[in-house]
C-alpha cells in the first residue's frame, strides 16, 4: 500500500484553501482548482486527499465521502479513450478498498475486465457509471479528482464534456469533481468549456504559493525524505527565494543537497540558485504558460512598476502578491528570471546546458530508438521522478536541444513520435 508523507502534515496545513475546498464539497459542489505550474497543487491534494483527519474537520456534514484520485499524469496516450479507462480502474480500485458485499466488488471487477476486451469508448463509459453507482448504492458521496486535468487541453472535445456532465446526471448528482489546472477550464478550451455551460456545473478555486509556515512543513518533509540537515539560516533562504512555489522549493533543496559546501556561503547559495539551469527551466516554465498579455504586464511592472490589475490572472494566481498598496512578484528566483530575459543574457544559442548533454548523449545512447518519456524522465531528471516532470519541461528541454543541433550543423535531428517520445536519427 502507497504511505504519503502527507498524510503526516498538521492538519491546519494550508487551512484557508482546506477550508474553502471542504465547503465546496460539503455542498457537493464541483471545483476546479486553479494554480500556476508546479506551484503545489498536488502537494495540498495529497495532504487533503489522505491525511485522516480532514474529512471530519473541513467536510463533515454527516455523508460518508469517498475520494477517487485519478491522476493524469499517468496516461500514456493523452487521448478520450484512455483517459476513461483509467477513472474506470481508478473506480475500480476504490471499490475494492470499501467495505461492500463481495458481490458488487466482483460486478466492477467484470466490468473493467469487459470494458479492456471490448475496447468500447461508450461501454467504457456505462462501466464508469455503474461503478459509481455501486458506490452512491453503498451509502457514500464519491468525488472524482481529476489531477493535471490540463493534460487532456489538446483532445478536449464538446461531446467529452458531455459525458462528464452526464455522469453527474445519471447518478442524480449523487458525486462532484475536482479537476486541477494551471488555466481555467473557459481558457484551456473555450469552445468546448464555456463560461456558461460552467457557471452550473462547477466552481473556480484559486491556489496562491504557500504561506512561510506551510512552506516550512514542505521542506521539513523533503528534508526528512532526502536525509538532509541544514541550518535555519538556510531554510529560510530556500524559503524565501522560492516564494511559497513547492517546485521552485524542491528544484533549490535539490542544489543544496549536490552541493552541500553552499551551506556554508549564503552568497554562493543564493548565485547558485539564480544561475541554476533547473531553476532556469522551472522558471521558463512559468513565464511560457502566460498569455503574451500578461506576459507583457509583467515586463512592464518589472521594468516600470506598472501596477497590475488586480481580479487578473496574474493576481489571481498569486504570481503578483499585494501587501497593502505594495505589489510584488512572489518570488524572487522568478523576478531574477525575468531580469535577466530583459536583459538578453542568454548565453551561446549552440552550447549545451549539463541538462541538454545528459538529454542528448541518453537518446545518442539509443539512437534510432524510440525513447519515451518515462525514460527520458528517469535519464535526465532521476531526482525528481517521485515529484514528477512536466510535459512542458521534457517537451522545451527537447526543443531547446534541437535546436542547437541545428545551430551545430550536428548530423543528428530529433524526431517526435507523437504521444510517447523521442527518437535521435541521422539526417
């Protein structure tokens, strides 16, 4: 059985967003939780979704609930398809974890078993339904959690949003989602999720960067999973720079943790951090998931001190914080970041970064062989194959390493098998 060291979290651990979530579902409301990337989304859902003691304190309204997680992140194939194979199995699973009649665990069982013969998109989803059902029959409130639900943004379609809001129907509403993203649904897809077909069917829920004391009990795990000690001095330098954005957190202890003599040299710690190539990425990362409007709005606070409307997505978000009249950017690694894409110092277009060569000599390694991601994740970023690695980052880590091949006259291109990785060829 899977432990999370979050379950292990106080259970006043991000109280304000444990609060507001428990009310929605409290009155089965659906949700759509909304953060930048990689800012800890996960991190409170694994908190919320496994520590004991949070449906009594932030739900309880006399409904048994049952919680349903259903990861994006592992799908193979983002496509409709799998995508209801997968919340079938996850369906599954839960039932087989529920005290109910082994009667209804064989009928799901059969049900997944029929559903992966037959191959049949709606026989699937019928499956899903009556799965759900053998759960609502059992006197629990299932909530389906759709985790990195953005992963789906490219296959989205009208008729799949149906489906979604037809099993809300055909269990007489007897269940909510939770559906994580890094844009609204309406932004994501706004031809299939307007916002007036979303205005009945779920709730907008943004989650800023963690205040200090959450942060805190964030690095306090990672430091007990990593066997690392480090003084306070240090810890609120990592805090401090990172913001409250848990990957910029991890992706910083990390550094730490390669380079233990920048313990002992704050200045060195603090170059290191800003220089850092993972760093960099994360921080890249960020800035590409903004419109180019906001992208703009940003520059122009960085280089002006324009204010930035407030009840925007930047605010929203907590990439700009207000403290009063004051307004910030969040992080200082991210500010660092934006200085210096201002500034143009980018360095060599065709040098190699240490993350572009391990990428490159692991597909050289294979050349002429399909690499997927999983592979090049456990490759290139092995430290973080627990956290997980984005789509965004393998895939602008890839682009970025093509196109120095190119800037190289290299006799090597990379060619993109879509959905599952890469390949090195000879041109």
């Amino acid at each position: 059985m899977i432990t999370y060291p979050e379950a292990t979290y106080p259970i006043t651990f991000r109280s304000g967003d444990a609060k507001r979530l428990g009310s929605h579902l409290k009155n089965h409301d659906s949700v759509v939780m909304i953060g930048m990337k990689r800012v800890g989304i996960n991190n409170f859902l694994r908190f919320f979704l496994h520590h004991p003691g949070v449906p009594k304190t932030y739900i309880d309204n006399g409904t048994p609930h049952v919680f349903i997680p259903v990861d994006l992140n592992d799908l193979v194939e983002r496509e409709i398809f799998p995508f209801w194979t997968l919340l079938l199995k996850r369906s599954v699973d839960v039932v087989e974890r529920l005290n109910l009649p082994e009667k209804e665990k064989q009928a799901a069982r059969k049900l997944f078993s029929e559903s992966i013969q037959l191959k049949d998109l709606f026989l699937t989803i019928d499956s899903v339904q009556k799965v759900l059902n053998i759960i609502i029959d059992g006197n629990f409130y299932p909530t389906i959690f759709l985790i990195r639900f953005d992963r789906l943004e490219l296959a989205f379609t009208q008729e799949f949003f149906h489906n979604l809001q037809g099993l809300k129907d055909a269990t007489h509403r007897h269940m909510s989602y939770v559906f994580t993203s890094y844009r609204p649904l309406y932004e994501l897809a706004p031809r299939v999720f307007t916002k007036a077909s979303l205005a009945a069917f779920s709730q907008d829920m943004y989650l800023a960067p963690a205040a200090t004391k959450d942060l805190l009990v964030v690095l306090n795990m990672l430091l007990t999973r990593y066997h690392i000690t480090i003084p306070d001095p240090v810890k609120n330098i990592l805090i401090e720079q990172s913001g409250g954005h848990v990957q910029y957190l991890h992706v910083s202890l990390l550094r730490v943790q390669e380079h233990p003599e920048l313990i002992k040299n704050p200045d060195q710690l603090l170059l290191h951090l800003q220089t850092s190539d993972d760093v960099a990425l994360q921080s890249e990362e960020l800035f590409e998931s903004l419109t180019p409007k906001e992208q703009a709005a940003l520059r122009a606070y960085r280089q002006r001190q324009e204010p930035v409307i407030s009840g925007t997505y930047l605010t929203d978000i907590g990439m700009i914080t207000t403290g009063g009249t004051k307004q910030d950017i969040f992080s200082p690694l991210f500010a660092q970041y934006l200085h210096k894409i201002q500034s143009h110092k980018n360095g060599s277009a065709s040098d190699f970064t240490k993350k572009e060569h391990v990428l490159f000599t692991f597909l050289k390694t294979h050349e002429n062989q399909l690499c997927e991601r999983d592979a090049i994740i456990s490759a290139v970023w092995p430290e973080y194959e627990e956290a997980g690695v984005s789509d965004w980052a393998i895939d602008r880590l890839v682009a970025r390493v093509r196109a120095k091949l190119k800037a190289q006259h290299s006799p090597f291109e990379i060619v993109t098998v879509i959905t599952r990785g890469y390949k090195l060829v000879g041109k």
